[in-house]
C-alpha cells in the first residue's frame, strides 16, 4: 500500500482564477425551455383543436404556465449574466423586444386559456399561441443576421 506525502502546500489567498467563464450564457438555456414550452403549447393546441377532450386543454395551460415560469427565470439569468461580466451577444436589444412580446402575448394566452369550454381555445387560444412562435421564431432570424452584422461589422 502506497502513501501520498504533501511536499508543499501554498494557502494564501494570492491565488486568482484565470479562467474564464465557459459555455453558453444562463439566460440562453432558460429562454431555450420557455420557447420549447410554448412549442410544446402550440403542438397540443392543435391536437385539441382536432380532439376536444379537455386533457388536451389542461395541457396547453400548464405548458403555457411552465413557459412564463421559464421566462421568469430567463430575465432573472439574464440579469445576473450582466451583473457577472458574462459575454452577451451585442446588439441584445432584438431579442429583448422579441422575447417580451412573446411573453406578453403568453400572458394573454394564458388567460384566454383559462376560459371554460372549446371556446378557450379554439380560435383564439390557438391563433395566440402560434404568434408566439412566430415571435420568437423571427425575434431569432432578426437576433442572428444584427449579430453578424455586428460581428463582421456590416
């Protein structure tokens, strides 16, 4: 059996981390989950829309819910992304814009949703949460060509 002796030990509070922070922002992954929610919304809309079983319905509202909690926490991370120092994509101001009118349009798509009867969804609910995604589908096409105009510098 083997043992390991300490040669040196340094404690001194001289050391710095020169790392860098790694891999994507936080607020990227958690706005990524509210957009699969709100996918998530819109793909059981239309299942409701052809099946109107209120399962279908309950699901759209908590996924929709799940979404803006999401959304929540997006902002939350995006703060303490700026506040940490972490890099984020310039100009930030299209998708800030997008994603607030997408979850904004979620907000009143919630409470449409919370009506009673195939009314809550069809059409309303399910136009609304189909304009989400076009948001934030455009919001991301608009968010990557300013990026690489920005980057490449026009």
């Amino acid at each position: 059996m083997k043992h390991a002796t300490i040669t040196e030990a340094n404690f001194t509070d001289d050391a710095r981390s020169t790392a860098e922070p790694r891999g994507r922002p936080m607020h990227k992954a958690a706005a990524s989950f509210s957009a699969a929610y709100f996918a998530g919304a819109l793909v059981t809309d239309l299942v409701y829309w052809q099946m109107p079983d209120v399962m279908w319905e309950r699901f759209s509202i908590w996924l929709i819910m799940a979404g803006l909690v999401a959304a929540g926490l997006a902002i939350v991370a995006y703060v303490a992304d700026l506040a940490g120092g972490r890099r984020i994509d310039r100009p930030a101001w299209p998708r800030v814009v997008g994603y607030a009118l997408a979850v904004l349009l979620s907000v009143i798509n919630a409470f449409v949703h919370s009506r009673d009867g195939y009314t809550a969804v069809v059409p309303t609910g399910l136009m609304l949460s189909a304009l989400v995604i076009v948001v934030l589908v455009l919001t991301t096409l608009v968010g990557m060509a300013f990026s690489k105009r920005y980057r490449f510098g026009g």
